[in-house]
C-alpha cells in the first residue's frame, strides 16, 4: 500500500512516491492458521537450540529455517522457479558446501566456539523468539486490518 504525495513549488511539480516497508520487503498478510503453525514450530525449534546440547541446536536452528517457509503462501510455494532464480540458488548451494567442507582446512577447529556458545545462550534465543514472534505477528495483522478495509 503506497501512497503519492504531489505539490507544485515555484512553477514544478514534485511528486514524491512513498513506500510502506510492507511493499519494500515484499511482506505479503499471513492467515491465522499459518501464523499458528509457524510459532509452534519456531517455538520448538528454538527450545531445541537453547536447552539441548550442541546436536539438538542444530537440528533446532534446521527447524527454525524451515519454519520460514511456513509463511509463504500457496500461491508463492507452487509457482515454478525462472531460470535466472534456478541459477542462482545452485550457484549458492555450491558455495556454501564448498565452504563447509573446505574450511576444515584453513580455519582451527575451536575457532566458531566463541559464536556458538553466543547463540545458544539464553539471552539470544529469547530475544530471538521475541523479535521473530513480534515480526510474524504484525504480518498477521496486517492482513487483518487489510481484511477489514476490503469489507
């Protein structure tokens, strides 16, 4: 939802589009149910990563990505991939495993320990769950005061 903001000054016309930061990020309102369903499993995967050990927080942050995809609507899930979209998610698979398994050789095997333990803590997993739980929960709103502007 945009709007256009137009004034003449000294004999021009300017006009200026604004844009809401829903239509900048491509945020489209969630239903409900999706919203639901995405906190249960954000949820669970972020209790995985902060309260088991370090097996458990990584199949937990594989959960909390999956989650993302909860979001999307049918419509976005079913359309078919363009070429150009195609290319570049291989090209970015490629270099993210070229990068897993190649920098066992040049990075010392403590070296993300640090890091690690940092998103792990209690502290970020809980303003992690905080700021993504506050993200989606406006999306749902969004729809809802769009639902009610349509009536």
């Amino acid at each position: 939802m945009n709007f256009v903001h137009a004034r003449q000054s000294r004999g021009k016309l300017d006009v200026r589009i604004y844009y809401t930061l829903e239509s900048l990020m491509g945020l489209k309102p969630i239903s409900g149910k999706q919203f639901v369903r995405w906190f249960i499993v954000f949820t669970i995967g972020l209790v995985l990563v902060g309260s088991l050990g370090a097996d458990a927080s990584s199949i937990g942050w594989g959960i909390v990505g999956v989650s993302g995809f909860m979001l999307a609507t049918p419509q976005e899930r079913s359309r078919p991939l363009r070429p150009n979209e195609l290319y570049w998610i291989f090209i970015g698979l490629i270099l993210f495993v070229a990068l897993a398994l190649f920098s066992t050789y040049w990075l010392p095997r403590d070296w993300g320990d640090p890091y690690v333990e940092f998103m792990r803590s209690s502290a970020f997993v809980a303003s992690f769950w905080v700021l993504g739980t506050w993200l989606s929960y406006r999306r749902y709103k969004m729809g809802k005061k769009n639902d009610v502007e349509a009536t």
